[in-house]
C-alpha cells in the first residue's frame, strides 16, 4: 500500500471543536498516527481573550503536530470572528499551495471561514451529530450539508450515525471507536492504583470520560444511595453543565481529569465500568471509546441501550445492557460474586483481535488513496481526450 507521503499529500490542516490537551480520543489518535508521514496542524476553536489584536498562537506536540488556537477579541460578533479567522488562515497559508494539502474536518463550523480554499483533499471524520448536543450553534446543519456537498470523502463514528447519514454522500465509510489494546491491557497484570484511588476502601465502580449533558446523572445517583457499600469512581472533566447538579453522596468520588497514559492504572482497581448515558438527542448516534478500552483492560462493563453499545457488544454478550438503576444494581452485584471471569475475557480478546487504531488509520488510508488515485486517473483521460 502506498503512502501517505507517496500520494503525495505532505500537509493535514484538521479543524477541530476539541482541544487537543483536552480528553485524548478519536481525533488525537487518528491524527499522530497520519503525523507518521504528513505535517498535521490541529486548528481548535478560538478563545476570545485578545488584548488587541487577534492572532495565532501556534505550538508543538511532537515533531510533526502543530496546535494552532486563534486568539480573538472579546465580545466579537460571528460575523465579524469568522471574517477575522480567513484573515487569519489566509496569513497562514501565505505562498502555500494547495496541491499536497488536505483539509480534515471535525466540525463543520470551521466550513464558514475556510470554504473559498480549493486544498488536494476534504476530508469530514463526522464522530458525533454535532447538531444534537447543548449549545450546538442554529448554523451548523446548514454547515454541515455545505461540507457534506463538497467534502471528497466522509467517515462516521460509528454504525449507527453512518446509516443516518449514508444517503447524504456518495463516498461514505463507518469506521467506529477503535483501541490501543496493549496500552489499556496493562490494567490486567499492573495492579498498582494512583493514590487519589488505593485510599478507597470497598468495591469499586468506575467512569471515565467527559461528564456532560449526556452523562445519567440520577441513575449515578441511585446506584450510590442503594448500595452505600460500593464507591463510585468518575473520572473526567464536568462540561457544559453544572457541577451544583451532580449527586455529592460520600460514596461517590469525582478524581477529575486524568491523562490517557494514566486510565490503565486507575482501571486496575475497578470491579465494573460503567457506561451511565441518558438516551437522548446526544447520545442517539455514539460510538463510545471508552466501551473497549474497559474491556481490553478486562473490567466487565454495564451500559444504558445505547445502540452502537448494544450492537455489537450487548448482542455479543461482552457488555450487560440495562435501562435502569435497578438493572445496573442487580447486574453489578452478580459480577461481584462472579470470580471466574476466563471465559469472558476469552471471548473479549478474540472479538478484539483485529481492532486497533493502527487498522482503522490504514482503512482510512486505503479510502484516501482510491480518491486521490481515481482523481489522477480521471486527469490523465481527461489529457488524452485532447492529445
């Protein structure tokens, strides 16, 4: 297989509403591993803090990842902030020609402010129906249907949101969460837990990811006043909603934000894992990370019904599914009195065994290449028509 240099295409501009240093996931895996054999810059959303002037504060991750945040005055109107980030890209890509860039988009926002460039490849890696979480801006469906139009090739986070969105691009791929397996395998052998979590005595129910408007705040609620027993560990940073409104029993124990490289650690310790989302607007189309990294780790997981949870692994029997507290209780406690978990682990690794994000990134080259090289071939007719 070709590569990325080989194509060529030496320059990945990724517009993203993620900040790079914020939850690692999708994004940050995908884009280190294109960071192999392309320039990636990482173009986050602005932050409205500039004195003066607006500018680009650029820094690097890396040799070959670039994090770019716009800097732009306070109380500037929309209008007015995508007008200044042209400006602001345009300096950037001053005397830079477009023949061996792609444009990777994780938000379709980026599209008011970046659509006049003409780079070699668009790319939407659409993770998420943005549309559907708190705050999403009125614009972004219109957005998004101006980046599906003109966009040579869309991927999906997940199975679920690629069938809601199939029919709207010729040139559509699903290409669900994927997993470092060595990395969170390391919870099954490194029994050595992070002090903020050995200090915890009893058994231990665990969370990690970001806690937002999509999170089951009640049934957290619920486990924690039945079985005052248990600890609940949650993990993460609290996003777009208000920490005044989370359960604050003595049994539930908020460890904030940790790094990626240290998750394997603290899922040493955990008894169960859990996957507490509300079915809603913003849970209806993900594709959790977080479900396979447990299970590498070899800690049994409960989930709400979410869709792209229940197939495949509800239906696999690898993750329990329950709607309710009263399900989630009854189904943590069997896996407290279940010792035994071989056979499980036996079929988590075998239904594993092909997953990784090396694999996903290699597919997703696989697309990029056919696009690049039917582009090249139907260049080549077109010259010839005229010879």
């Amino acid at each position: 297989m070709e590569s990325l240099t080989e194509i060529p295409l030496k320059h990945i501009l990724c517009f993203s509403h993620l900040r790079w240093d914020f939850v690692f996931q999708r994004p940050q895996h995908l884009l280190s591993r294109f960071a192999e054999d392309a320039i990636v810059y990482f173009f986050e959303e602005p932050i409205f803090d500039a004195l003066n002037e607006s500018y680009l504060s650029i820094s690097k991750r890396g040799k070959k990842i670039n994090i770019i945040v716009p800097h732009l005055k306070e109380e500037i109107d929309p209008q007015t902030a995508n007008a200044t980030l042209t400006t602001l890209l345009d300096k950037f890509l001053r005397d830079v020609k477009m023949d061996d860039w792609a444009f990777w988009y994780y938000t379709p926002m980026a599209y008011a402010f970046t659509n006049k460039y003409k780079p070699k490849l668009i790319v939407y890696d659409c993770m998420d129906e943005l549309s559907a979480f708190k705050f999403a801006p009125t614009e972004l469906v219109d957005l998004e249907k101006l980046l599906m139009k003109n966009a040579d090739l869309v991927f999906t986070g997940g199975h679920s949101l690629y069938a809601a969105k199939k029919q709207l691009h010729s040139n559509i791929f699903p290409f669900p969460s994927s997993i470092e397996k060595e990395h969170f395998a390391k919870a099954r052998s490194e029994k050595n837990q992070p002090d903020d979590q050995a200090i915890i005595a009893g058994p231990k129910i665990g969370f990690f990811g970001v806690i937002d408007e999509r999170f089951d705040i009640e049934l957290i609620r619920n486990i924690a006043q039945e079985r005052s027993d248990w600890q609940i560990i949650l993990i993460g940073p609290v996003v777009k909603i208000s920490e005044d409104i989370l359960p604050q029993n003595s049994n539930i124990h908020y460890l904030g934000q940790k790094l990626y490289s240290e998750l394997p650690a603290y899922l040493s310790g955990w008894d169960v894992a859990l996957i507490p989302f509300e079915l809603n607007e913003s849970t209806r189309y993900i594709s959790p990370t977080k479900t396979l990294e447990y299970l590498a780790a070899g800690v049994p997981v409960v989930s709400t019904p979410i869709y792209d949870v229940i197939n495949p692994y509800g239906t696999s029997n690898l993750v329990h599914i329950s709607g309710n507290s009263e399900g989630f209780i009854n189904i943590i406690e069997s896996e407290l009195n279940n010792p035994d978990k071989r056979e499980w682990l036996k079929k988590v690794d075998e239904h594993m065994k092909d997953l990784s994000w090396d694999n996903t990134y290699m597919n997703m080259l696989t697309q990029i290449n056919k696009v690049l090289q039917n582009r090249n071939s139907t260049s080549l007719m077109d010259i010839n028509a005229y010879v």
